[in-house]
C-alpha cells in the first residue's frame, strides 16, 4: 500500500509532463506551419491518441508497480492525476501563446469564426453577426477559457481512465 502512495504521484507527474509537452510540441508544429487556427479533425484525432497512449501507459505502469494489481479507483486516480497535469502545461503555455507569442492570433480567429459563419449563413444582418463575435470574444477570453479547457481536459482523462481501468483492473480476490 505503501508502494501504491508513492507511485501514483510520481507516474502521474512523469506522464503527465511528457502528454504537456507533446500538446505544446503539437501546438508548436502547428503553428510553424501556419495551421494553428485551423480546426482539422486529423489533428484532433491525433491528440486524443497521443492522451490514450500515454494515460494508457500511465495506469499499466501504476499496475506494475503495485504487483499486477489494479483497482478502477487507482486507475481512474492515476489516469486522473495525468491528465490534470498535462492540461496545466498546456493551459500555461496556451496564455503564454495567446498574451506573448502570438496575441494578434485570438483576432484571427475571430476573423475567421466570423467570415465561416458569414459564408455559412449568408441571410444574418451584420447587428446578427456582431452579437455572435461579441459572444465569441467573451468566450475566448482567460476567464471562461481556463476552465473550460480545464473541464475538457479531466473529461477526457476520466472517460479514457474509466475505459482503461475497467479492462485492466486485477484484484487478488479476482484468482
């Protein structure tokens, strides 16, 4: 038991920094190729893989330490706990893009946001599509963006812990 307090920190921090710097390393390449404010489902899909792959690694490394054993709590806590932490590095180096790297890039977005919802629905009046900018700006500003990208983040990391944890998941009762 013991063992188990010591590990899930220390595999939690491990993998959780390499899935941050993945996601900023993605985000990186990205933007170098001038496709960071695209919305391309193939690097969604990415991502999410890269998140499986190293939440996945995380919760099996935490079983090998415990002896085999797994329970979907020490999963879910150790899938959990990863996935916290890569969020705060991304988090972090998403304000540090938005405010220093590239700040002109948020009204970008909103250009485009905006020229996809014109092109989309040519019938709004511009006092229609003012209003939706408007809303975007205030959604895309820190304080709804942290949280949200916060909430989604431990989403994610729940739903691939539970999955992983239940497939996993060994108890000695079980043999």
């Amino acid at each position: 038991m013991e063992n188990q307090q010591k590990s899930t920190p220390k595999i939690a921090l491990n993998y959780g920094l390499i899935l941050g710097v993945l996601s900023v390393l993605i985000h990186v390449i990205l933007f170098a190729m001038g496709k960071h404010l695209e919305q391309d489902w193939k690097i969604s899909l990415i991502s999410i893989l890269v998140t499986t792959i190293l939440i996945v690694a995380g919760i099996k490394k935490f079983k090998a330490t415990n002896n085999g054993l797994l329970s979907i709590g020490q999963g879910l806590k150790t899938g959990i706990s990863i996935a916290l932490i890569s969020a705060i590095i991304y988090i972090a180096y998403t304000m540090l893009f938005m405010h220093v790297i590239a700040p002109e890039s948020m009204g970008q977005a909103l250009e485009i946001a905006s020229q996809k919802m014109i092109d989309e629905n040519p019938n709004l009046s511009d006092e229609q599509i003012e209003t939706a900018i408007s809303m975007q700006e205030k959604f895309s500003s820190p304080t709804f963006l942290v949280p949200i990208m916060l909430v989604v983040s431990l989403f994610i990391g729940f739903v691939i812990s539970m999955i992983a944890s239940a497939i996993l998941r060994k108890s000695e009762d079980l043999y």
